[in-house]
C-alpha cells in the first residue's frame, strides 16, 4: 500500500512539474494601445455668450472644433463667396429676424470673427465684402432714429425696393432690402447715385417697350373688333334687273343701281375649242 502511494506521489509530481515548464516556455502575449489620446470637447451654451466671448472661446481654432464645442443645432451652414472671389464657409445659430449668433471661417476652415447682433454683422461685410443676411425689421429698429427710408420700383425685375440712407459717425450709406433682406450695400452717395442712374434708364426703357406693346395690342384688337363687326353686318338680296320670275315676286328692287345691260348672245358657234386667251384671262375664239 505504501509503495501503491509512493508510485501516485511522483506521477502527480512529474505532472506538475512538466506543466510548469511548459507555462515558463509559452511567451507572453502583451497588448500595447496606440494612436492619439481622443479629443474631448467643451459643451458651449451659444446663446449664453455674446461675440467677443465666442471669439476668444474659438479664436485660433477651427470648424470642426467649433461645430462640435456648441450643443445646439446650426441653421444654416454654407460657402459665401466675396466680391473680390475669395470664398468663407459661414454657419448660422438663429434666424436673421430673431436672436442669432453667426461663425466666420476662411476657405481653410479657420475660425475668423462670430457675430451676435446687426452692427457686427455689418462690420463683417464691410470687412470681407461679403453679406452674411441682415433683416430689415432688425435693422430698421436697430438704426430707426439714424435712417431715412425711400420706396424704390424695379419695373424690368417686377420688384420693390426698400432702400434705407443710414448717416453715422459723418459717413452716409444705402442699404437696399428686397423682401426683407439685405441685397445691396452702397457705401457713399455716388455710388447709390450711379446705382439710380442705372435703374432708371433701365425703367424708362422698360416703360417705353411696355408702352408701344400695349399700343401694338390696342391696334390689333381694334382691327379684330372692326373685322368682328363687318362680318355681322346683315347681308340682303335685291333685284337690279331681269331675274327669274319668283325673284321678280319676291326680292326688293334695288334703288340707285345701274341695271346689268342685256347679255348678247354670242357669235361663236358652241363647242368652238379655245386656244388663246387674252390680257384680262377671256377666251380668244
């Protein structure tokens, strides 16, 4: 019995001690992450911070920083294009004719300027000659005591213009609106001078086409009205002379009219073929 347990002792201790060789030679499996650690972003409320807090918020930073640093939901997100071409990607909060908060980026997506009321966006076109949408209501209330407003017709365009002469700071300035948005800034008296001009030559021109169509039309329907007429005019018959015997009854005599002379009967006997014919077209026998 002893000797049955010796035997089951060093079995047991052989296995064990080849599987702890065989555990020391098995190589270690290490996992190593890599890559750049993920980016975290601050949550902004944007309607609790004003322009100039936005723009140190984001200054030096880029779109995608700013989209994703605002909890709320932008409501319009397009590429605005410069007059002198240079192209700016432009992310609207809001609506122009409520509260706001607009974002500026080059073409590269660098964060340029934020804007929260009328007079910085006004600033900013100004500034890239660009027009990042002002509305007439916010406008007119925000510069009501400073503007003079003028009705301006567009006749080749069928539109109306709302044109608004602000004077600040001793410059004097046009803003034309068109259905309550800004379409044009004239920054000086002879440029909005020059603008006029143009539109009324164009208006005159307009207005005098306009005019010999409608007399065209008037001519065209007089003459369809005349043509109408004559051809309702009743049209009766009345004996000149001769006639059958039941128009000698029956139809009026006609007053005033030559009688058809008496038809004299011809000296070509009948089934004469015709080979000449004469100026006026009749049969030469």
């Amino acid at each position: 019995m002893k000797k049955l347990c010796v035997y089951v002792c060093l079995a047991f201790f052989c296995v064990a001690n080849t599987h702890a060789k065989t555990s020391a030679e098995e190589p270690e499996i290490v996992i190593e992450l890599t890559g750049q650690p993920a980016i975290t972003f601050p949550d902004i409320a944007v309607w609790q911070k004003n322009e100039q807090q936005l723009s140190r918020l984001f200054k030096g930073k880029d779109r995608t920083f700013v989209l994703y640093s605002i909890s709320s939901v932008s409501s319009a997100d397009t590429v605005l294009t410069a007059e002198n071409g240079t192209k700016y990607l432009f992310v609207r909060y809001g609506q122009d004719d409520r509260d706001y908060r607009k974002f500026l980026f080059d073409e590269q997506e660098r964060f340029l300027a934020a804007a929260d009321n009328v007079e910085t966006v006004l600033k900013l076109n100004r500034q890239y000659g660009i027009n990042l949408g002002v509305n007439e209501a916010d406008f007119a209330t925000r510069f009501q005591d400073k503007t003079i407003l003028t009705n301006v017709a567009d006749f080749p365009n069928n539109r109306q213009y709302q044109v608004y002469q602000l004077t600040a700071k001793g410059t004097t300035s046009y803003f034309v609106f068109s259905d309550a948005k800004l379409q044009k800034i004239y920054p000086d008296e002879n440029a909005y001078n020059e603008y006029m001009t143009s539109l009324s030559q164009k208006n005159k021109e307009w207005l005098s086409k306009r005019k010999a169509e409608e007399k065209t039309l008037a001519e065209k329907r007089q003459k369809e009205a005349a043509a109408k007429k004559a051809n309702q005019i009743p049209r009766r018959k009345a004996l000149v002379s001769g006639g059958t015997v039941t128009d000698q009854i029956y139809l009026p005599r006609a007053r005033g009219v030559d009688p058809i002379p008496a038809l004299t009967p011809s000296t070509v006997p009948a089934g004469t073929p015709v080979t000449k014919y004469n100026e006026n077209g009749l049969p030469i026998y």
